[in-house]
C-alpha cells in the first residue's frame, strides 16, 4: 500500500518534479531499495538536459525519504 504522503493530486507546477523523482534510478541493495544515489540524480540531469536547483534536489530528498520509509513499513508488514 503506498504511503498517503505520496498520494495526492499534485498541481501542475509540482508535477513536473514529481515525475522526475519518479524517474531517477534507485541504488539495490541486499535488503531490497536504497536511497536514491547523487550519481543517479547527476546520471538523470545529463540524460534529460536538465539542472536541478538547491530546492528542487531539497524536495527530491524529501520524496526519497517519504518513500523509502512506506517501503520500509511495507516490508516490514508483510514479514
């Protein structure tokens, strides 16, 4: 089940950002997803053309937590 965090109705001007958070690669590890990597978010930049400014990479973060934490929980429930 994803996290309610996540699931909202986004509004156009964050949209954008959202689909790109979607898009960057996440690292594996053993124990399933990881963190999503600075290499992956410079690997995605030079790909696609575009630079993410200081705020954007802050909420990207945010994003990353959020949804490595219902990962986490995910996990840990069906255990």
């Amino acid at each position: 089940m994803p996290d309610r965090r996540l699931d909202i109705d986004w509004p156009r001007t964050g949209r954008a950002l959202w689909d790109a958070f979607r898009r960057i690669g996440r690292s594996m590890g053993p124990n399933g997803p990881g963190p999503i990597l600075p290499e992956n978010i410079l690997a995605f930049q030079q790909l696609h053309g575009v630079r993410f400014s200081a705020w954007e990479l802050e909420v990207i973060e945010a994003f990353d937590e959020v949804s490595l934490d219902a990962i986490h929980k995910q996990q840990s429930n069906s255990a």
